[in-house]
C-alpha cells in the first residue's frame, strides 16, 4: 500500500501536480478519457452533468482515443460535438476554435502534441480560452509526457491523460490527472473495494 501510494506521489511530481490524490491510475490513455467521459454522462445530479443543447469541443486532429469517447458522450447526453479545424501548418485554427467555444460549450478536448502530425498545441493558451468562457478541458498527453516537461498547474487544465507504454512503462499503465474540485463532482467510475470513502 505504501508503495502504491507513493507512486501517486511521485507520478504527480512528474506531471508538476500538486496533490496525490489528484492522480488516477488506469489501463492506457484509452481507458483515461473513457474513465472521465463515462464518469461525467453518470453525473446527472452534479454541476459537472451534459445536457441537450450542451457543446463538447474538440479537433480534426486527434487520435480517436480523444474523439469516439466525446462522440459517445454527445450521443447519451443529447450535446453536441463539433470539431475545431487546422490550419494549412498542421495547427489548430484558434480563430476556428474560439468561434465553436460559446455560451453553450462545456467541455474541450484536444491533444497536446499530435501522434500523426507532430504539432504541439499551445495547451495553456487553449486552456485559458476555455476557461474565460466556461468550458472544462482535457488533454491528451500521451505523446507529450514522454518526449516534453509537462506541468499540469502551469497549464491549468481540468484534466490530463497519458498512457505508461509511450515512455518505456509497462503495457497496461496509464494515468488520468483530474482536479480535486473536478473529481469531486465525478460519479465513481467503477464501484466497490477501495473507492468507499
């Protein structure tokens, strides 16, 4: 247990966390998106909770880890997706995107570096758009972590995925960093043993 615990530490140092108990550990970057897309269509009763007419951003360029989830968030909440265009350099087109992200828009995922184009993402500028307009993000991570410094406070997202096997982890690891006040608001994503408190 103590070791378990202290793998929570230092993988919340290693993403520039704060708190332990903000780290999650989960199967792949995969299982991180899904964990907190079915975590959030379970939350009826919290703030955090979709509904019809709601908005989720996300981009034309991201892996479909970061895009079928969304997609079947939008389909069981009644919200709406629409995807954030690029631009002739493989970026995102952040006139585009900050067009899609209104009044209506609750959530923004995107990646911070592509696994196809190698483009990587001002994640902090993003974050900040969405946040002045109301909207939670989350960010994958997963080719970013092995190849960059990430610090998960600097950047201010909501939450932030990744997978173990891009940085010589074993197969089978990943990580979902939430905020306190985010996973807070969270229904449970699995019930049982060692989720009570």
């Amino acid at each position: 247990s103590e070791m378990y615990l202290g793998a929570h530490v230092r993988m919340a140092d290693f993403i520039g966390g704060k708190d332990p108990g903000e780290i999650i550990f989960t199967r792949n970057c995969t299982d991180s998106i899904n964990i907190a897309a079915n975590s959030i269509a379970r939350s009826t009763d919290k703030g955090i909770a979709l509904k019809p007419g709601d908005r989720i951003v996300t981009t034309i360029m991201e892996h479909h880890s970061n895009m079928v989830p969304w997609q079947e968030l939008a389909r069981v909440t009644g919200a709406e997706i629409t995807y954030a265009e690029m631009t002739d350099e493989g970026r995102i087109d952040l006139d585009h995107l900050k067009s899609l992200i209104d009044s209506r828009t609750r959530l923004v995922a995107f990646t911070h570096a592509s696994n196809v184009l190698g483009t990587i993402n001002p994640a902090k500028e993003i974050t900040d758009i969405c946040h002045e307009r109301g909207a939670l993000t989350i960010i994958d991570g997963t080719q970013a972590v092995p190849h960059m410094p990430v610090n998960v406070k600097e950047i201010g997202c909501d939450f932030y995925a990744f997978s173990g096997h891009k940085m010589l982890a074993p197969t089978g690891t990943g990580v979902l960093y939430g905020k306190r006040a985010m996973l807070e608001q969270l229904a449970p994503a699995y019930y049982g043993g060692g989720m009570i408190r």
